[in-house]
C-alpha cells in the first residue's frame, strides 16, 4: 500500500496526497475537490520552501541546533489541521483523529526519505 492510501485509512483524516517540490504535479486522494487539492499542494510546496528558508536562516545563527534540515511542518486549527512531511501532505479533522498519532505515523513511514529535495 501507498503513504496515501495508509493515511487514508487513519481517523480523521479527510484527505492525503503527494506534491512534487518543483511544483508541476501532485497527487491526491480523499474529499478535496480537484480545484481545493491543488491549491493545497501549491500551499503545500510554498511553505516547506519557507520553512526550509527559515531553517536554514537559524542554522546560520547557531550551526547544529537541531532545526535544519527540516523534515515537516505542521498548521493546526481549530477544526483542521494539515500535517506535512517530506513531499506528503495530510489534512486531519481534529475532532475525529489525533495530530499526534499522525505525525508519529509519518515521521516512521517517511523516516528514509532524503530531506536534500528542495
């Protein structure tokens, strides 16, 4: 089985997918219209740049501190929220499934992923 189709079947998750980081293709599975998925994945590959940018800009402040390379991030609302690993992004409603389980979940299942993408 696929990442996707692994977070898919997690609680509360309503929609999984992979982004390319050049930004030309993504894929997706859940209840995202074609439209709202694709404006995710350009979300999506914008913030990992700007986290990446970030990341990078405190390792220039102190060299091994722990934050780069960055190997997700994650946005957390009051009813959603999307959690981003690698080139995988998963949107979770709060109220049926756990953040917590999830980014433990795609932190093992992405573990071998190069973070040397970008």
């Amino acid at each position: 089985m696929s990442i996707v189709t692994d977070l898919l079947a997690k609680p509360g998750v309503i929609a999984a997918g992979e982004y390319a980081y050049r930004g030309d293709r993504f894929s997706y599975r859940g209840t995202l219209s074609d439209e709202h998925a694709r404006m995710a994945s350009i979300m999506c590959r914008a913030t990992t740049m700007g986290v990446n940018m970030e990341s990078r800009m405190l390792e220039a402040f102190q060299t091994r501190n722990g934050l780069y390379p960055p190997r997700g991030w994650v946005v957390h609302g009051p009813d959603y929220t999307v959690c981003v690993m690698a080139n995988v992004f998963c949107m979770l409603d709060n109220a049926q499934g756990s953040i917590n389980d999830m980014i433990g979940f795609m932190r093992q299942a992405l573990a071998k992923v190069s973070s040397n993408l970008i």
